[in-house]
C-alpha cells in the first residue's frame, strides 16, 4: 500500500525515482558527449575538478588508500553523488517542486562550470550537461505527475501499475542510451585509431633484455626490467589524452635566445638515444612499488636547450602537457650531462598511451612530479621565482631530488617460512648517484652486507640478496643502503609528503 504524500513507502518510492531520473540524465549526458566526440564527457570532466581541488595531503591519502585505483574511485563517487542528489530531487519533486528544480539546476550549474573550465572545454560539453538536466526532469515528470491528495494509488491501482511500467522503460531506455554512448562514443574510436597509429610507427629501436647480471632471479623478487603493462602508472588525467604523433609539437619558449617548435619527426630526424633509467613516484612509501625500470628512447634535453638558447637568470623548465598539468624541473637535472631525455620509446616501443604518446620526459634521480611530464605539448624556461606546478601548489617540494631507498621483497611481510637457509633479496635505488652498499639486518643485530647485482649505470635500481640461516621464532629484517656519495640512507622516518619518504623497510615473519 501507499501511505499518503510523506509516508516512508511513498518517500521510498519518489527517491527511487528521483535515483533512476538522474542515472538516465547520466546516460543521456554521457552519451551526447560520445556522440558529440567530446574530449571529456561531463562526469569525466567533474571527476577531474574534483581531483584537481583536491588538496594535497588528501590526494596523497587517498592514492595510498587505492593505489591506482583513485581513478575509476572518482568517476565512482561523483556518479553516486550525482544519484543520491538526484533521489533528494526525487522526494522533493511533488510536495517541494521550486527546491527540486533549484537543485537540479545547481548540479547543471556544477556541471557547466566544470566543463567550461578544462582545459578541453566546448560548448558542445555545456550542451550535454544542460540535456542531462533536463532529461532528469522529464522523467520526473514522467514518473511523479502531480496528482490530487484524494486519490494516492493503492497496490492494484492502474496508475501504479503504469508507474512500474513507465520505470521500467526509463530504465532500458537508460541502459540502452547509455551502453549505446559507450560502445559509438568518439572516444573508444579515437583511442583504437591512436592505438592503430601506434602499432604502425616504425621507430628505430627494439625491446632490450636486461643486461647480463643484472637480475639475480631470486624466486619471488621482481624481475629488474620492469615491463610496459607492469609499469606503475600515476596521473591526474582520467582519461589520458589521445595525441596523433603527426599533430604533436613542443613548443620551447621563454627565457630563450630563439623560440623554437618540434614536431615528432623533428625529434627523430635528430636520432634517438637509449637509456636505462628507473623511475619513481614521491608518492611510494617506505617499501612501496610506486617505481619502475625500462629503458627508455629519446632525444637528450640537454641539446634540444642548447638549440634554443638558455638566458642568463633561468634555473628551471616549465613543461606543460596538452590536458594542462604542469612540472618545473631544476635546469641543472637537465643539462649536467645527465641522461635526461625526451622519450619517444618505452622499452623499444612507441610509449604506451598511459605512459605519455607521444612524447613525455624522463629524467634520472628527480621524483616524476617534478619531472616525467606525460603527452608534453610546451616548454617554458624560467625561474621557479616565478611560478608554481601543479604539485608545488599543493604543497609538494619545489625540486624534488629522489631520496636514497631500499626495499625488502623477499620475503614478504608477515610470511611464514621454513626454518634453514633462506635468500633474502630486495632492491635500492638512489638514482644518479648509485649504490655502494646494501645491508641487512635481522631483529635488530649487527648490519650484514647484501651481494649486489650489476647495474649498467647509476641512474637504475639495483637487486641485492643476502643468505640467511633463519631459525624457529618471530623475527623481524630491515635493510639499508648507503650510495656511492658515501651518504647512507637515514633510519629517520618520514612520510612521502612533502618530498618523499624515508626510513628503513621491515619485514616481520614467521619461522616455524
Ligand atoms: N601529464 C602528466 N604527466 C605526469 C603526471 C601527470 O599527472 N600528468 N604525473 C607525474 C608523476 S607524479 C609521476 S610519478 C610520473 C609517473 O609516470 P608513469 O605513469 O609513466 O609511471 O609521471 C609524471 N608525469
Ligand atoms: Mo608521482
């Protein structure tokens, strides 16, 4: 039975309807936005303003909560977000009309504004959030007529049943615009033509194998080339952007004797040079796999700033990728000789999409965020007097050099292992300066020295691995490295905020 406008069955009923009004707006939204080969469909575009406002110490929280699942997660909330509004729209539809369509104005206005300010903005965007609006209200209209208090309909009443039937239809009509939006969307088509560009670039290099002794190969270690689909991957875009090489140009400017623009044959007239290189994230904890190692293919930074022409005064390099973000890297990092690149080539291949295509930095012994710019489209040289990155803003370290690190990955924490010999294994990392040593200790006793692997320069991870008696009890391994700059790595503990953690991994098991 009904019970009359504000009776809980009622209310359950109009929320119900207010959660379907706005999963259809959703779809209808969404779909235009496929249809119209938008960059961003609206949730897509709120979903990043959402991460973009996100402060700092939160973001951090929450990546290290999800890992990188912090994406589909914003999508997710803002889709549920956007329900739940719309079942107060629902319960407010016939008894408070003007606060209901307020509301669903409001969320339009959220939408409009997001959109508008994305760096892909279009007014075709504005479009699909005010249909989406609108669309909620049709169904509304469609579902929770106003009818006179005298007649609420009971169980057999004939509008309840037209009720159920108009719902049903809402919802396949939901289910169908949707899916239809997915599967025709400008999108997936734009990122399969991208992917088929790709495959059918012809770059002069190949997938390397590890240099010899470079992988110890101890069971359950990581292999030391990491693998493109293995690769971490940390961003702010939701959906990366879709960049046909032949469109992609850099432009250098600034603080610059000659502006100059690149184009992707440009950077491959000049021959590409190949370099192992390990990447990490500030964000990796103590222990964590926020870092990689591949060898990457690109064409040296340092030569590309000779061409045009540093001024006196500039100390740092704004570089802006084509959805916005941006990083100000030390010129210093670039242009000392190290081995920092304008990548082209993820282990022999074209850069994933993920990974920057098509072309990103990469720059030995600074953290990503100040460094590895993804799909960069602009250069400017500067001074970090002048302006802040998209980090920096949110309170992360101006420069970003990579802290000293070592890592325990066999055994794994909280194991439980057989009492004898075992191999303890691991990796450290202090890019462009090296490792000298690695040391072990177990259940806070004297400091024994790993063996190390080969590494081919300073600027990758090393594997270690040290032999171990262990016998029956709890005990507890922790490791530390020391680099070739004589400076070992600090047993002080911090957190990665604001310029990446330090402290020794521990590894607690069981030996039974
Ligand atoms: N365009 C763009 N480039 C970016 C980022 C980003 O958010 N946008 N994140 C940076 C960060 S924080 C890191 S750690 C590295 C990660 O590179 P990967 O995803 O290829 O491992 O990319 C850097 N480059
Ligand atoms: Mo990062």
């Amino acid at each position: 039975m009904w019970s009359g406008d504000d009776g809980p069955v009622r209310s359950r009923t109009t929320s119900a309807a207010g959660a379907l009004a706005a999963l259809a707006g959703l779809a209808v939204g969404e779909g235009l936005a496929a249809v119209l080969d938008l960059r961003e469909s609206p949730v897509l575009s709120v979903g990043q303003s959402v991460i973009d406002v996100t402060p700092g110490p939160v973001a951090h929280a929450i990546i290290d909560a999800v890992g990188t699942r912090d994406k589909p997660l914003a999508v997710a909330s803002v889709v549920l977000g956007i329900v739940l509004l719309g079942a107060l729209v629902g319960r407010w539809w016939t008894s408070r009309r003007a606060a209901a369509c307020l509301l669903v104005a409001g969320l339009v206005a959220a939408g409009v504004a997001s959109v508008l300010t994305r760096p892909a903005a279009s007014p075709a965007a504005v479009f699909a959030c005010v249909a989406g609006g609108v669309t909620v209200m049709a169904v509304l209209e469609l579902l929770l007529p106003q009818r006179g208090r005298a007649e609420p309909p009971g169980d057999g009443d004939p509008s309840r049943r037209t009720f159920l039937v108009r719902v049903g239809l809402v919802a396949i009509a939901t289910v169908v615009v949707g899916g239809a939006g997915q599967v025709l969307g400008a999108r997936h088509r734009r990122r399969r033509e991208i992917e088929e560009v790709r495959a059918g670039l012809a770059l002069p290099t190949r997938p390397a194998s590890a240099p010899a002794g470079t992988d110890l190969g101890v069971r359950g270690q990581g292999p030391w080339l990491t693998a493109n689909r293995d690769f971490y991957r940390i961003d702010t875009a939701l959906s990366p952007p879709l960049i046909d090489p032949a469109d992609w140009s850099l432009r250098i400017h600034g603080m610059v004797d000659r502006e100059m623009t690149l184009t992707y044959q440009d950077l491959l007239d000049r021959g590409l040079t190949d370099a192992w290189i390990t990447i990490a994230c500030v964000s990796n904890e103590v222990g964590g796999d926020l870092i990689g190692n591949t060898s990457w293919g690109g064409v040296p930074i340092k030569g590309l700033l000779e061409e045009a022409g540093v001024q006196d005064g500039a100390d740092a390099l704004l570089s802006t990728s084509e959805d916005g973000w941006t990083c100000g890297t030390p010129l210093e990092a670039l242009t000392d000789g190290r081995a920092a690149l304008l990548a082209l080539t993820m282990n022999g291949e074209p850069l994933p999409v993920p990974h920057g295509f098509p072309v990103r930095q990469v720059v030995p012994g600074v953290y990503g965020y100040v460094s590895a710019t993804k799909w960069v489209t602009d250069w400017e040289v500067t001074r970090f007097a002048d302006f802040q990155a998209f980090w920096t803003r949110r309170g992360w370290g101006e420069r970003g050099p990579v802290k000293i690190q070592s890592r325990i990955d066999v055994p794994g924490s909280g194991d439980t292992i057989d009492a004898g010999p075992l191999t303890v294994a691991g990796v450290a990392w202090a890019q462009h300066v090296g490792i000298a040593a690695v040391e072990v200790r177990v259940d806070g006793g004297p400091w024994r020295r790993a063996t190390l692997a080969a590494a081919p320069n300073d600027d990758t991870w090393v594997q270690w691995m040290l032999d171990w008696d262990a016998d029956e009890g709890r005990h507890s391994l922790e490791v530390r490295a020391t680099g070739k700059d004589g400076v070992p790595q600090t047993a002080r503990r911090a957190g990665v905020l604001p310029d990446g953690a330090t402290g020794y991994d521990q590894v607690d098991v069981v030996v039974g």
